[in-house]
C-alpha cells in the first residue's frame, strides 16, 4: 500500500515537473499593442495623474473652508504712557487705566461673496485638468519610442537571418575552394578571402547582437519589467486601406488646449465675480481690562455682534484688464491649436508618402533578387572554375544580400510607418 501511495507522489512530481519545464521553456510573444499598452499602464510618470488629483482634491478642501465659520483667538497686553481723561473740579471721573488686558474669541462668518469661493473651486478643478493633459501628452509621446524599440528589434532580427544565411553560403563555398586550391586549379588566396569575409559576417553579427540587446533594455525599461532577448516579437499587419480610413481619437494636445481655454474661462468668469460685494456676519466675545466701558477700571466681559460689508466700487479699470489678457491668452491657445494642427497634418502627408515609397520599393524588391540570385550562381560557378576570383564572387553574393537586406528593411519601414501615421492621427 504504501508503495503504490509513493509510486502515485513520483507520478504526479514528474506531471508537475514536466508542465513546469514546458511553461518555462515557452517564450514570450510580444505584440506592438501589447508593448504600447503595458507601457502607458505601469510607466513611473502615470502615477503622477493620480498625485496631481489628490494634491487638486486638497486644494478644493481647502477652498471650501471659506463657507465655514472662521474662528480666531486673540490676545493682548498693553501700557500707555498717557491716556485720555477730563478733569473737572469737584468732581471724581475715572480715567482710562494706562495698563490694558484683553482675550477675545473672534467668529466670521461668510453670508454672500457673489459666487467667487464657487469660481474659485471650479479654476482650481480646471488647473489640475490642465496638469492631468500636460502629463497624458508626455505618456503619449512615449508610443514614438515604443515604436523604435520594437521595430528596431525585428529589423535587427531580419538582418541576422540574412547575414547567417550568407555566412552558411560562403562556408559552403568555402568547403569547395579548399578542394579545388587542393587541386591546383584555384589560387589559395581565394581562400583567405573568403576566411576574411567569414569574419567580418561575425562582427557584423556581434554588432546586431549588441543593438538588439540595448534595444530591449529600453524596451524593458519603458514597459517596467525585464523582457527576455529571447522574446518573440509579433509582427502586426497594418493594411493601409484601413489604417488610412480609420477615424481619428482624439489626440490629447486637443485635449490640452480645450482645458486650457476651459480654464481661462473660469478664470474670466472668477475675475468678474470680483466686483460683487462681500457680506458677512461677525462676533466677538471677549474679557479684559477695560472691557467696551473704557472708564471702568477693572475685568470684565463683553460681546459684540453685527455684519459687514465690502465692495471695491471703483478699481480703476484694473479688473477690465485683467479680462482683457484672458481674452488674449485664449487667442494664443487657438493659435498654438491651429499650429499644431497644421504641423500634424504635414506629418501625415509625409507618412502617407513614406507609405506609398515603401510599397512601391516592395514591388521591386523580388524581382532585383531573383536577378541577383542568378548573378550569384552565375559567380559561384565562375569561381569553381577559376574564371575569377572570391572578390569577385563576394562582389555579387554581397549584392545579392543587399538585396534581401533592403526588402526586409523595406517590410519593417512599412509596417513602421503605418505605425507611425496612426500615432500621428491619434489612432
């Protein structure tokens, strides 16, 4: 019994090892969404909407302590050298004691201010909004570096492949010119040129490898975790027709300049509260010596309550001015918008263009390779034979390459751009 108990805990520790192992040795696929996603979600910069709302949500507290009643103690102890007093003969008048005491707890009040605290909460509510965009169009621009990262990777990649299938091709050739030097009809220079050529394709590739790896260091470091070299990156197929047509969201520097004149707005609208009048209630209640009886020299207690006024009737058109700039400013927020909006649209244009230029190179792509192909066979042939030498046949084989290199270059920029036009357009 027990060891079939055993024999059952060895098969299900082999069950787990071996589902472990799978999962561990499955390599990550990334997408460019993926990518843009994580990064604008865990990127340090986002926690800063959340600090700008609750250091504006304290602000607010703040503001709305205007409605409460505001209380004040005051204390006070004073000694005059003379004071004022009448003096008449025959009769005793009690003077003003030249030592003064007092304690008092003053309470205010605020009954009508013209809607100003109101204004007030609602500028400062706008001015966080205004910080909040100010910051989403930072987050924004990090797509621009997600995009490099990405791409770069899988064109470094494309290249790899490339490079090691040259290197497959000439190590083959290679294995063909030794015996070919051993039979006396190639030179041996032919084969340290090749030897020469193998090398340059291992710095090459070493050259990539750092690229590639710096390239996901800042890929790792905008999306807030470590992402293996291994990683497998999935290539999005863009379709232009859909990427041209799509509808545009809304890119957050409209969503910045429309909260900036929302906010001067509120500021106009604060500024002509201004010129209401205030009006609060006060109290005062308090003891000391004298009390409101300046003659009576001793402690006692008193209190006082009433109401006030205050209303600047006359500003000498100070307020009108201050509007005047508001407006101002609100012209120039139009003009940064228009700017902005025509730069975008030359932006698109030129993407558009790229587009198109990569598409058309497409076309061409196959055909110069399939040509360079049969210029390279042609060469290799040539080289068996001795008819010239592996400069001469790396000349082509490298043209031939080139070729493959420009295609997949072309294929990536293709994708790229279609990238980069939905991020210009807010896609």
């Amino acid at each position: 019994m027990n060891l079939g108990v055993r024999k059952c805990k060895f098969s299900l520790l082999l069950v787990f090892l071996f589902v472990f192992t799978t999962a561990w040795s499955q390599q990550e696929e990334l997408s460019i969404e993926q990518c843009q996603n994580e990064v604008q979600a865990n990127f340090p910069l986002i926690k800063g909407k959340k600090m700008l709302q609750e250091s504006s949500n304290l602000s607010v507290e703040n503001l709305k302590v205007s409605y409460l009643p505001q209380l004040y103690a005051n204390g006070k102890f004073s000694y005059q050298s003379d004071v004022s007093g009448i003096s008449l003969s025959g009769m005793d008048i009690p003077t003003i004691p030249k030592d003064q005491y007092s304690l008092n707890l003053d309470v205010e009040q605020l009954i009508y201010d013209g809607g100003k605290t109101k204004n007030r909460v609602d500028v400062e509510k706008k001015n966080s909004e205004v910080a909040i965009k100010d910051l989403e169009i930072q987050m924004y621009q990090l797509r621009e570096r997600v995009d490099a990262a990405f791409f770069g990777i899988q064109l470094v990649r494309k290249n790899k492949l490339v490079i090691l299938d040259k290197k497959k091709t000439i190590s083959k050739r290679l294995f063909q010119i030794q015996s070919a030097v051993e039979n006396g009809l190639v030179l041996a220079a032919n084969l340290n040129v090749l030897k020469a050529e193998l090398l340059l394709i291992d710095q090459q590739i070493q050259e990539l490898d750092s690229y590639e790896a710096s390239s996901f260091s800042a890929l790792s470091q905008l999306m807030g975790r470590r992402i293996s070299k291994d990683a497998k990156l999935k290539m999005t197929n863009y379709s232009e027709k859909e990427t041209l047509a799509n509808g545009e969201r809304i890119r957050p520097e409209y969503q910045f300049y429309s909260s900036q004149k929302s906010l001067l707005d509120a500021q106009n609208d604060l500024l002509k509260k201004d010129r209401y009048p205030v009006i609060s209630a006060f109290g005062e209640l308090g003891y000391g010596n004298p009390g409101y009886n300046l003659y009576n020299d001793g402690f006692d207690s008193y209190y006082m309550i009433g109401a006030k006024l205050s209303w600047n009737i006359f500003d000498w058109k100070s307020n009108q001015r201050k509007q005047t700039q508001i407006s101002i400013q609100k012209n120039l927020v139009d003009t940064k918008e228009l700017s902005f909006t025509q730069n975008r649209l030359i932006e698109l244009e030129k993407e558009s263009a790229q587009i198109n230029k990569f598409r058309v190179l497409l076309q061409k792509d196959e055909a110069i390779i399939d040509l360079q192909e049969q210029i390279s066979r042609s060469s290799a042939s040539q080289l068996d034979n001795g008819v010239i030498t592996s400069s001469d046949y790396l000349d082509d084989l490298n043209k031939e390459i080139q070729a493959k290199l420009n295609k997949e270059y072309h294929a990536i920029q293709l994708q790229q751009s279609f990238a980069n036009y939905e991020r210009i357009k807010g896609i």
